[in-house]
C-alpha cells in the first residue's frame, strides 16, 4: 500500500499525518507551547493556535538530555518545542476505538517518544488508537526551584491527557474509554496519575510495568537542585536557576550523578545515581502512590516486572559492582534494608556469587516490590480489578551468554516492536517463531485490556486474598500462571521510606 496524506483539524488548528499500510499516523503534534523562555520552569500552557495546515510528518524534538539511544534524534538545545504526542489509528473503523496513551520511561532524565521501539503501529492493527508523547525530563521536568511548580513532567503529562480528552475523537479514538501505560519512569508516572486528583477523570485504566521507587521528598529535591546549582555555578534560587541554560543543567546534572557514583559514602545514590523523580510536594502528590492509590482507586490496573530486572543495569554498566560480602551488607544498610534480608535471599540462591545475590536484591528492592505493593495496594482498595503478571523470558545471546528477562526486556514484546533499530540488544538477537508468538499474545492483552478491562486470566481483586495473588507469567514457548515469587513474603514487613542523602 502506497503513502498518502491525511488532515485533521485539532482544537489547536489542522495538522497533516500520513496514511500507510492502513494506519493513520500524525507525528510531533503540539499539545503546549515550547516550556522555555517565558515559560520556563512553569506548569504547562496550552499551545498556540495555528490556522494553516501544519506538517505532523515526523517526531517532535525531545526533552533535554545527555542520553544518545539508538534510533533515536539527539537532543537539540536550538529545538524547544519538546511538547509533542503522536498518534496512530487504523485508517478504516466503524466506531470510536478505545485509546492507550504510552508513557516512555528512562529515570525521569533521558528517553523520547521517538524511540524505535515505542512506535504504536503494532497496537493500532490491534484495534487502538495509541498516543505517544513527550514530558520534561531531568532538571526542566523534576528539579526544585523556588516558587515554580514541583513535577512539571507530570504535569505535562496531563496536559497531554487533556489533549487527548479533547481532541482524540478526530482521530477516531473514545475519549471516554482512555488506558493509560507506561514502563521504568512511565510506570512510576501512571502511579503518580492514579494518585493525583488533576489527572482524575482522564482515564479509564492502567498499565503499569516495572515501577520504580523512586518518589522523593521534598527536602531531597531541594538538596539536589542545591548540588546541580552548585555545579553549574549558579545560585540555587529561581533568579539563578533561570539564568543557567538547559545544556547548563544537564551538563551540570551528569557531574553531580558522576560524583555520586564515585562515592562509596554516599548512601542510596552510590548505586541508584537518579537525581530526579515525582516529587510528594502536598499539591500535585500528597501521598506515596505505592501504598494508597486513592484517587485511582476506580480503575482497572494491570501491573507487570521482570524476573532480573537489575542484571540490565549491571549489564549497561549504571550501577557500581557489588562482589564481596562487605558491599553486600554496605547495600542493605544503605537502602535501608533489615540484615535478615540479605542472609534470606542467599538461602533463596545457595551457591550463587555475590553478584548474582546483589542484583536479585537490588532488582526486587528498586522494580520488583514497588511494583508488587502497587497491585496490593490497589486490590485492597476493592475499586477497580488488579492483573498481575511477570516477564520471564530468556535465550542465549549471540556471544553465547545469556540474555535474561532483564529491566526493559518486555517492551517490545508488549508493543510489538521486535524488529525495530536498537531491539536487539533487549532481545538478544532477531526474533524467532516463540518470540513472535510471545508477542501477539501481550499486544493482544494490551489491546483487550484497554477495550474491555479484562487481559485474559483473573484479577487478584475480590475474594481473594491480594497477598498471595495469582501471577501470569509471560514466558516461552508458553505462557504460565504461578503464585507469588520465592522472596515475595520476604518483603512483607519491609517498608522503604521516600530516600535521603547521608
């Protein structure tokens, strides 16, 4: 099928997409106005209005960042209007289809909707219209600065749903019937939507894989924005802040994570080196999204983590090796962690190496029971159903070493990207029948779910007790249902506070 054009008229003005292989897709779409200049550091405002046609035939610049991935266009500090979505739809339908608006994720600092490996074309052909879209990241998006708004990446995250709200009925999308999804950083920002009473309203249900715990207080982001000033040679008040560029602050960012790493002393951050998060600032968020997920308590949730989620760190080299018990014991306290816990995971790993102890621990503590507590937490809130599930897929890589169901190795199973530039690294190579196999079956979750609350197997909601919940595990050649993970009743007393710095 050959390449066309197609126009839609937006509530900001007409904009032109493409039609190809039976999609409708509308790239770098506005939705706020450029969030610098007069706007910088400000809750977003709505985009300008335009009358003539306006070329949505490509992405949208990205968010600030240091971070070059695959695929992927380089930040450009000349290019600010960073507020961008994107849309695909199926070029024929017969009635409003139900929308999934994807939030990509990258430590609230890096990452773009324009990654390969996020393109929405596989889940429109499954019957959806996906929206795609960009937020401020790092600094511009989460850093503190006197008297502008905490958490303008969430806050652009909802203007975006507002959007949606109001203009995805153009593109043959319900705006009443709106799954949110996100993974990493987006899975944290669907907990924070759950939570927040802005983005009440705006949606029906959620997706949420591998979410981190990583919301912080507000004393912790007033002493980083006082590093990240200091680095950059500014006063840490708004007159200052304002006066640094965007490249200055993330310029200065980077060499704040780099003495961190470098810092055996530094507590939590030596080996988790994420400066920025959603903020529990009282206005926004008022509440741990992982204990009381209050104001989405009436949808319907779907949560999914890997089985070794840190081996991708250790893998990509983010966080420092731990090998000797010393490090290990060093971790626990610094996470806050009882010393019961590390000698209960090597009961659960006889014979495994330190490392291999390290990262079970550290990938449970940061991805695994965060996202857990989420599903509980909702289930005991009896609103909405809760789905539980878990990614366990692995294979040898080409190298002969083995590619686990690592952080981030589930996305382009759930979005049907496998083939995408940058993939194979997750992946471990081309996709093979079982892999493709593995795939249907998730977009087809995905897409049932966001149609009719229901991904295929039973919600931990109801009679049944939400601490021994039933798991669907996504694996090959088959799928499997088990319950609780070996080291899930481990955690069960363990309550992590927001972090601090010593």
């Amino acid at each position: 099928m050959g390449i066309a054009d197609h126009t839609v008229v937006t509530g900001s003005g007409p904009v032109r997409g493409t039609v190809a292989d039976g999609l409708r897709i509308t790239l770098g779409i506005p939705y706020a106005d450029p969030p610098f200049g007069a706007g910088r550091f400000l809750a977003p405002r709505p985009a300008t209005a335009w009358d003539e046609v306006r070329d949505c035939t490509r992405y949208g610049p990205i968010a600030p960042q240091s971070a070059e991935l695959p695929g992927s266009p380089a930040w450009n500090p000349d290019d600010e209007g960073v507020l961008t979505l994107n849309v695909w739809a199926p070029a024929e339908r017969s009635e409003p289809l139900p929308v999934l608006f994807w939030i990509h994720g990258g430590a609230y600092t890096f990452g773009s909707s324009a990654q390969p490996d996020y393109d929405g074309s596989t889940l429109a052909r499954a019957g959806t219209v996906v929206v795609t879209c960009n937020y401020r990241l790092g600094f511009e998006g989460f850093g503190h600065v006197p008297g502008f708004p905490d958490n303008r990446g969430l806050l652009d995250q909802i203007a975006a749903l507002e959007w949606v709200r109001d203009n995805i009925a153009a593109f043959g999308g319900d705006p009443d019937n709106v799954t949110v999804a996100g993974q990493s950083a987006g899975g944290g920002s669907i907990a924070c939507l759950m939570n927040s009473a802005r983005a009440d309203g705006l949606f029906d249900r959620a997706i949420a894989h591998s979410v981190p715990d990583a919301f912080f207080r507000p004393e912790f982001a007033e002493r980083i924005a006082r590093e990240v000033a200091e680095a950059a040679g500014v006063a840490p008040t708004a007159q200052g802040l304002l006066s640094a560029s965007p490249q200055a602050l993330v310029e200065a960012s980077d060499r704040v994570v780099a003495r961190y790493a470098g810092d055996p002393s530094a507590g939590f951050l030596h080996y988790d080196t994420v400066l920025y998060g959603p903020v529990l600032d009282g206005v926004l968020l008022d509440r741990d999204p992982l204990d009381a997920p209050a104001a989405g308590g009436h949808v319907d949730l779907l949560v999914c983590h890997t089985t070794e989620e840190y081996w991708l760190m250790h893998r990509v080299g983010a966080m420092p090796t731990v090998t000797t018990d010393d490090g290990l014991a060093r971790f626990a306290a610094d996470y806050g962690l009882p010393p019961g816990l590390v000698d209960a995971y090597r009961a659960l790993m006889p014979g495994a190496p330190v490392l291999d102890v390290f990262l079970a621990l550290a990938g449970d503590a940061v991805f695994t029971v965060p996202t857990v507590r989420l599903a509980e937490a909702h289930a005991r809130a009896r609103g909405g159903r809760t789905f539980l599930s878990r990614f366990d897929r692995r294979r040898p890589g080409p190298d002969g070493s083995p590619v686990r169901a690592w952080h981030a190795g589930d996305v382009p199973f759930a979005l049907g990207t496998l083939d995408a530039t940058g993939v194979e690294f997750l992946t471990g190579g081309p996709a093979d029948a079982d892999d493709r196999a593995l795939s249907r079956r998730m977009v087809d979750a995905w897409a049932a779910f966001a149609t009719t609350g229901d991904p295929g197997w039973a919600p931990i909601a109801g009679p049944a007790d939400p601490a021994e919940p039933a798991v669907h595990v996504w694996d090959v050649p088959r799928d499997r249902t088990e319950g609780p993970s070996a080291a899930h009743a481990l955690w069960r007393d363990v309550r992590m506070a927001p972090p601090s710095i010593p």
